[in-house]
C-alpha cells in the first residue's frame, strides 16, 4: 500500500468560504470520487500510471464469456493488485460520517468501490454507491451476496470460484466496463440530488458519466456547487466555489 498522501492545507481563504457554505446549508449532498480515497493510500486506478494503464480491464461481457477470464479476474482481486485491501478511511471520510451523523447532509454519493465511507461510520443506507463494493461478492443470478473470505479459501483451493447453489455466476459487487449502471442507486442519486441545496464533489475528475452528470443537474436545480480535488476538473467553470487542495486538510478545516 502507497504511503498517505500529507495532508496540508495551502488555501485558509477558500476553505473558510466553504465552512459559510456548510453553515448556511439545509442539506448538504457529498459526491466522492477516487481523490478522497488516494489519501488512505489507495491509488487511482484511472490516473496515468495507475492500475488501468499496466492492466487492461476486464469487460463485463468477457467475464459472463468465459471461465478462464474469471480465473484471472479473481487472481487480480485476490492478489490485492488494486491495492484496496486493508486501506483505513482517512480524514476526509471521517468528516463526511461527522456532517452526515450531525444530520446536515443527507448521503455521500460515491464512484469509489472501496468501502471506506460505510467503514467511517456512515450508515448503510446513506451511502449511494454507482459503482458496487469490491468488499463483498454477489451471485449474479439470485443476488445472494457472500463474502470475499470464503471465495478466497475456495480460491486457493480449488484455483476458482465456483457458480451459486443456484447455478449462477458469482462476481465480486462491483460494477464493470460494459456493465449496466445499478439501478436503484442512481435514482436515489438523483432523488438526492434534487433534493441538495449544497452539492459538494470530493476527488473526483467529473470525468466518468453518466456519474458525473449529477453535479450539473445540481447545479442546474439551483443548488450551489463545490468542487475539492487536487486537479482541475471538466466541472470548475460551473461550480461557485473550487478548492484545488488536500480533501482531509479542507474537511478537517470546516469540521472542526
Ligand atoms: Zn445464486
């Protein structure tokens, strides 16, 4: 695992401005992308150099295709190659679970598949996932969900997963390249969203639709917008407050 990023905060100004927003906010909606989790050390697996670019990915088709391909899947996901295992959440989260247990925001919307908000102390039932858990594994079939523990012991020893008692394909919770968008997660994004007077994006490049389309169509539903990444985004002209900075130095900032 990288080491965590430091966490420094270059931009007080900025930060304070968004503190008033927070205040003057009835309900705050969080959107997460992969920036707030490199803080816990966790890369990014569509940066350059990331995990995308060594390691093609595989397609949703590819895996319901072939047994061989689900073999390699599942080496990748028990080899820990994405670098998710053990990762702890890191300030950022910690600050979303503190403005959502306060009752300010409403929910975290999330592109990340690691966990770390549920794991941060927000309940299940706030945290909007678009793109699955890697945490846990689901029949595709009859949904039945199982943990990662007990496919890796039959992994190792049997070098594959096995199909559900109900015949059908096991696949870790996530959603892949090809695979349909979840259904009932994007029209509770969407419900929130509307619902938002403050939309806040954490880490993410706004790049990966149709995710990305929320924090127009709250901005467009006359919400105010915030963007914190380390990076500009295709967004920034949009929002009214953008903080290129550290997601755990800014939240910790206007939490305290
Ligand atoms: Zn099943």
């Amino acid at each position: 695992m990288a080491a965590a990023t430091e966490l420094t905060l270059t931009d007080t100004a900025a930060a304070d401005q968004l503190r008033e927003m927070f205040a003057d906010s009835r309900r705050i909606l969080f959107f997460t992308g992969a920036g707030i989790s490199t803080e816990s050390g966790i890369p990014d697996f569509r940066s350059p150099g990331g995990l995308w670019s060594k390691m093609k990915p595989i397609y949703f088709q590819e895996f319901i295709g072939s047994e061989e391909i689900r073999r390699e899947a599942w080496r990748r996901r028990f080899d820990n190659s994405d670098g998710w295992v053990g990762a702890q959440p890191n300030q950022g989260h910690l600050a979303v679970a503190e403005w959502i247990r306060r009752g300010k925001a409403a929910a975290v919307i999330t592109q990340n598949v690691d966990n770390l908000h549920q794991l941060a102390g927000v309940p299940e039932s706030q945290v909007i996932e678009l793109h699955g858990n890697s945490t846990y594994a689901r029949c595709l079939t009859c949904q039945r969900r199982v943990e990662l523990a007990d496919l890796e012991k039959e992994f190792q020893a049997t070098g594959n997963v096995g199909p559900c008692d109900c015949g059908g394909i096991m696949k870790s919770a996530t959603i892949s390249f090809g695979q349909s968008m979840p259904e009932l997660p994007m029209r509770r994004a969407h419900e929130e969203t509307l619902l938002s007077d403050l939309f806040v994006v954490l880490g993410s490049s706004l790049s990966v639709f149709p995710a990305a389309e929320f924090p127009r169509i709250a901005s467009h539903n006359g919400a105010s917008l915030v963007i914190v990444n380390r990076e500009p985004t295709q967004m920034d002209e949009l929002a009214d407050l953008v903080i290129h900075d550290s997601i755990g130095a800014v939240m910790t900032h206007i939490s305290q």
